[in-house]
C-alpha cells in the first residue's frame, strides 16, 4: 500500500464486456455524455457511461447486441442519455434485430413510481419505440421477482432487457437470483428465437 497520493487520484474508467461464443463481426464503445454539474473533485472520479454497440453472427443473422450503463445519480444526464439510447435501439432496428440491455438506472414504470415527484420516464420513453419490447412484461415491472437492485435485498428494478419484436421472439424471461452477489446487481436472462 502507497500513501502517495499520485497512486489514488486521477481518471476513473469504466468498463463493459460482452462475453459471447457467437462470433462478434464488429464492436464499438460509446462514451454517454457525463453529468456536466459535478465540482471539480467529483469529475475526477467520474464513472464513465457507455454504450457498447457489438454485431454478432447468431444462426447466420447479424444481431445487434447493445449493452448500456446509464447516469445513476443525475436525472437530467440520465434523461438525455436515454434518448442517445433510444436513437441507437431506433437506428439499428431498421436494418438488424437488435437486444438492447444493461443496466438503466432507472426505476421500472410502475403507477407508484410515476406518483413520485422525483421519477423520470427514460423507460416509459423507450416503451414508445415501435417494435421495442422489454423482455419482463410491463404488468410485471415492480414485482418482487423481477427487482434487481441490490442483490442482496432487491428493492428496485433497474435492469433491463428489450429487444426488437418485428425480428426477435421472446420466448422465456426471468431475474436470476441463484447468483446471488457476484455482482451488486441481479442479472436478467431472456431465452429468444428469431422470426
């Protein structure tokens, strides 16, 4: 352990992976614009939001995968954020069957949640999208079974799985809760076939 000071400041990066056994034909990572309104010594240990766009070749089809981790503690970044996803989900939708996951930062809308004065509606606006379609049904959003945060208790249900109806079927969802704490977040599983 080092108490000098040039070992425990400086830019923090944050990191995504996809691990996949299909072969991945292209992968981009997308920095989110940040939260703006931060001092000085908090945007030095900014975790940095992404988008990481991968095309993958499933069953001789190219399939956009896009795996996010939105704004956790600002609702106006998240907001925007949002909207850069939606744009994404929108823009390969045309052309690919596209999954659309991650962790969203962003409480589940149910009629609770929208009475709360500080709720946003970044998945309400993804709901909107033609063709988009979240693996867990909306009638079940907020139930016990399909929270994800924080593994140990969950209490909220932050973490999504949509996919293009038009070109994908869902065939079985499910949070996984056999993990436990591998992460601090529950993973959420969706069984698909094409159309």
């Amino acid at each position: 352990y080092s108490w000098d000071l040039r070992h425990h400041f400086g830019q923090v990066y944050s990191g995504q992976a996809i691990h996949s056994r299909f072969q991945m034909l292209s992968h981009e990572r997308l920095v989110l614009e940040p939260n703006t309104h931060l001092p000085f010594y908090q945007k030095a240990f900014y975790t940095q939001r992404l988008a990481q766009v991968a095309r993958l070749k499933i069953q001789n089809k190219e399939v956009v995968v896009i795996n996010v981790h939105l704004e956790a503690f600002d609702a106006p970044t998240r907001i925007r954020q949002g909207k850069v996803i939606k744009e994404l989900f929108e823009r390969y939708a045309k052309y690919y069957p596209v999954i659309l996951l991650g962790d969203f930062n962003s409480n589940a809308p149910t009629p609770a949640n929208r009475q709360n004065s500080d709720y946003e509606a970044v998945i309400d606006d993804l709901l909107k999208v033609s063709q988009l379609k979240s693996a867990i049904q909306p009638e079940n959003f907020g139930k016990q079974e399909y929270l994800t945060f924080s593994s140990q208790t969950p209490e909220k249900q932050i973490d999504y799985i949509f996919y293009s109806a038009d070109k994908i079927e869902c065939i079985e969802s499910r949070v996984i809760k056999e993990v436990k704490t591998a992460s601090d977040h529950l993973p959420v599983m969706m069984k698909f076939k094409f159309k």
